[in-house]
C-alpha cells in the first residue's frame, strides 16, 4: 500500500527510539517486563513494538507532574496564554506528520485526519490558549452586612486522564488543554494500540516551551497502569473516555480516594428523521453520520428512526449510497472509509451484523471486503432492517459502519424511540419545521442534539453526555471549568476585629 512517510521508512521507530513513555520531558522505555505493538490495521503490519508502563513508571510520572506543578499553577494566566499560542503554531507546523500518524495507527483516510483531526486539535488549542486568560472568579459583594466575599476558581493538582483509541490525537488535546490552561499538571494515558500522536503531542508541547513534567504519557494496559493512576493518592482528579462499564469500573476505583471525576462514556445515538425532512439531505446525513472514522465514534448515527411516510425510500437510497463508499488505502486521497482499528474490532463489529441475521435483515454489507483489502480490518458499510427496540443492535453500542433504521407514526412515538437506551451522549431530529425540530431538541435526553445535521462540533461548544454516557464536559469554557476548584474568600471590612457575633453564639467566655 505504499511508504506511509513520503520516502522517511524509519519516521516512527525512530522517532521512538527512546522508549514510549514520556515523562518530566523525556522519552523513555517502560518498566512493566511486557512489550506491545503498534499495528497498521489496513495491512496488518507492525509500525513499533515499545515496552509497556508498569505501575512505576505511572509513580514516576505522578511525581514529576506533582514536583512541576507549584511552578505551573503560579504562572500568571498570561504566561500559561502564550504558551499554549506557541504550543498551537508548533502543532500547525507539524500537522502533516501527525495526520499520518494518526492515519498510520487508527487507519484513519488521511482526508480526515488532514481535514478534521488535526485541524480540530490545532483549533482547539488556539481556544484553550484564550481561555487561559479568563479564569475568572466571581465576587459575590456586600452580601453580608460588614463583609466582603468573592470566589476564587484554583487548579486541581495532579490530573490522571485515560484516553480512548477512536480519536487519539483529539482525546488527548481534549483531555490536556483544559487541564492545564486552568493551572493543573497531567498524566495522560492513552489506549496501548494507539499512542503515537499522544506522544507526539507531549513532545510539541515541550518544544512550545510548556515545562517539564507538565505534561506526562505512560503508555500501557488498563488492568494495571490506568487502574493505579486512577487510584493513585497524589492524583487528584481522573478523566476518562471509553466504554461505560469501563466507566463503571473507573468510577469504583477513584471513590476510593474521594477524587473528582469526568466520564465521557459511551453512546447509541438516534437520528430522528421526520415525514417532512428533506429526504436527500437526510440520507446523506445519515451515511456520513454513521461511517465516520468507520462508525468507532460514540457520537454516530447508530439508529435512524425514520416516520413512515419516508421509511421506504429512506432505506433504500441510505442502502444504494453505502454501496458507492470507496473503501481503500487510508493513504490514498480517494479512500473514503478505512479498517477499524483493528482485527479484533472488526470481528466484534461482524460478530453483532451476524448474530442479527436471525431477527434481522442486512439490507446491504455485513460483510470483510475481498480482494486486496483482505489483510486489513475492513468491514464493509452495512444497514439493518426490521430490527426490534429491544434488540441487541439497537440498545449495544457496536462501534463500527453499522446503521440501523427502524419505522416510527408519530412524533411521541419517535421521540420516546430516540430516548429508549441507556444512553444519551448525541442525537440529531431532521425536520423543516422549526417547532417540530424545537420540541425534539427539548425532550430528546442527550448532551447535544443537532438539527437537520450530524457530527460537527467546534472547540467553542461543550461536548459530554446524559444517563450512561456520562457526566462532565470536553471542549469549551465548561470544560475548562471541570478542571478547577471553587473557593470562597470572606472579608471582615471593618478596622478592628469585632466579636459581635461571636458572642451571640459563646456569650460573655467572649
């Protein structure tokens, strides 16, 4: 499938030469006795194979950003500003390469990696090096006759963030930047199989300027590095991205040490299409809504409800423009859908298509692509029919090309449909009449619901879930609010200390 680094063979291994954990601002091997590796998953060839973190090098880590915060919190909200800025401008002259990793890891087209990954997270720490400037407290005045009160917002301490593998790079800017434009230091561990751009991204900061120790990479298993970092005692707020029983499991481990807690977890999101929807638009929202990044996208149209009037031609126009999806080396511009991350991604992905058959109909899909793409983890894009709500396709999140269309009569009947999972991370309601939409954005329960569109977000927007999927935001001035802690300060303003009130509650001992 072609040089992967236009002509440079050796780019990743190395680049990581050194080791794949990153902590106090170097490069260095993991302790942990047990090695991984890095696969491509269009050819099934491996990229690096590195040693794992152990639970020492998670100390390590801890400690380094424990010893750089004191330095990092008292910088002033101007000098953490500018160097995001220069953390920005070294991310946008470095953007060809990590679209290629990203690209190279995940199989990710390189259209969009190039288009939207990295654009995105180069966006988003421009955001983040502007909203360091306005962590603003809030005075609450004259409040108490003779006193003064105002609140202040400080950062956290030490953040241990856990990341997932569908969008690397993105994660671990979102995870990073509101942590430490609010004045926090972080250890950042990303999914095992794909941790080069997070890696990448420690090495840009240091390269803008931002100190050592700031920001931290261990690179290994959940069972042990990402449990004792979530448990550790010096970290003092976990993040995390995933799965919901994942979620579950981190959520049981941080009670332990009474930290804060952020879950993004995970999502079945429905897209709503009512009978007086424009049926094109609607259909190719759902295709792209549902393929990107493969479908491994907690936000993707996983389950269309589509009003009656519209079912029929909905499904096959969705069914005839899946067929049209160009499957391909990731690394060719035309390439619209790449492998999922990996083999054992696609099987579990085929393994819901082919459960579903018996209650089911595969309308189009549900298949490994042939040919030359053979080695790779492709699955071809798929749409099922006649499926029950309560069915495994419906509820579970499968996580890969797969869409499932279901018939709804009326608005109660779809809304009460969209709203039938555990979930509530995303949705989209498809409507020309702005009262009709209205209503579905408000009793549709999930952290953000689009109109007559599915996927975009933009760095000034917060990005986060109901129910099951979760609680806390990403991206946006409430995330970067997530990542602090709220002091009130009282002031007695007059010139003498007075003990009026201490007496009403210990008399004349006063």
């Amino acid at each position: 499938m072609g040089n992967r680094f236009q002509g440079q063979d050796r780019f990743v291994p190395d680049r990581f030469k050194d080791g794949a954990q990153y902590i106090g601002g170097r490069l260095r091997p993991g302790t942990s006795g047990r090695h991984h590796a890095v696969v491509d998953p269009a050819t099934g060839e491996q990229v690096l194979d590195y040693e794992l973190a152990g639970t020492a090098d998670v100390d390590a880590a801890v400690a380094a950003a424990r010893e750089a915060f004191p330095g990092w919190a008292g910088a002033t909200p101007g000098e953490r500003s500018d160097a995001l800025h220069r953390f920005a401008s070294v991310l946008a002259e470095q953007a060809e390469d990590f679209a290629r990793a990203e690209s190279l890891q995940c199989g990710k087209p390189i259209k969009l990696t190039r288009e939207f990954d990295v654009p995105g997270t180069v966006d988003n720490t421009a955001f983040f090096a502007g909203a360091a400037r306005h962590l603003q407290g809030q005075s609450a005045g004259e409040y108490s006759g003779d006193h003064t009160s105002y609140v202040r917002r400080e950062p956290i301490g030490v953040v241990g963030s856990i990341a997932p593998w569908n969008y690397p790079l993105q994660m671990a800017a979102w995870k990073v930047l509101p942590a430490i434009a609010a004045g926090n230091t972080i250890v950042l561990k990303p999914a095992e199989i794909t941790p080069l751009t997070s890696l990448m991204f420690a090495q840009a900061a240091s390269a803008a300027g931002i100190p050592d120790g700031v920001v931290n990479i261990v690179t290994g298993a959940g069972r042990d590095a990402g449990e004792h970092l979530v448990g550790h005692p010096d970290v003092a707020m976990t993040s995390f991205t995933g799965s919901t029983p994942v979620g579950k499991r981190v959520a049981e481990v941080a009670t332990a040490t009474v930290k804060r807690l952020h879950l993004e977890l995970g999502g079945k999101a429905p897209f709503v299409v009512f009978d007086d929807a424009d049926l094109d638009a609607a259909v190719h929202g759902a295709v792209a809504g549902s393929l990107i990044n493969s479908g491994q996208d907690c936000t993707a149209a996983t389950r269309a409800y589509v009003q009656r009037p519209l079912y029929d031609a909905f499904v096959a126009a969705v069914a005839d423009l899946m067929e049209t999806v160009r499957l391909g080396d990731p690394f060719d511009p035309a390439t619209d859908l790449g492998p999922l991350v990996s083999h054992a991604q696609r099987d579990r992905v085929a393994g819901f298509v082919d459960r579903a058959r018996s209650y089911a109909t595969v309308v189009t899909g549900g298949q490994v692509p042939g040919g030359n793409l053979e080695k790779g983890a492709y699955y071809l894009p798929t749409l099922i029919a006649d499926a029950a709500q309560d069915s495994e396709v419906v509820q579970s999140e499968i996580f890969g090309p797969v869409l499932v269309v279901l018939p709804f009569d009326s608005d109660d009947e779809g809304i009460a449909l969209a709203n039938d999972t555990p979930y509530g991370l995303a949705a989209s309601a498809w409507s020309r009449d702005v009262y009709r939409a209205g209503r579905a954005t408000r009793e549709i329960k999930a952290g953000c619901v689009w109109v007559n569109d599915h996927i975009p977000i933009i760095s000034e927007m917060p990005h986060g879930g109901y129910k099951a999927s979760g609680f806390g935001k990403d991206m946006s001035t409430y995330s970067f609010e997530e990542y602090t802690q709220v002091k009130h300060v009282m002031y007695d303003n007059t010139a003498v200390v007075r003990k009026d009130w201490h007496r009403t509650i210990f008399g004349d001992r006063l």
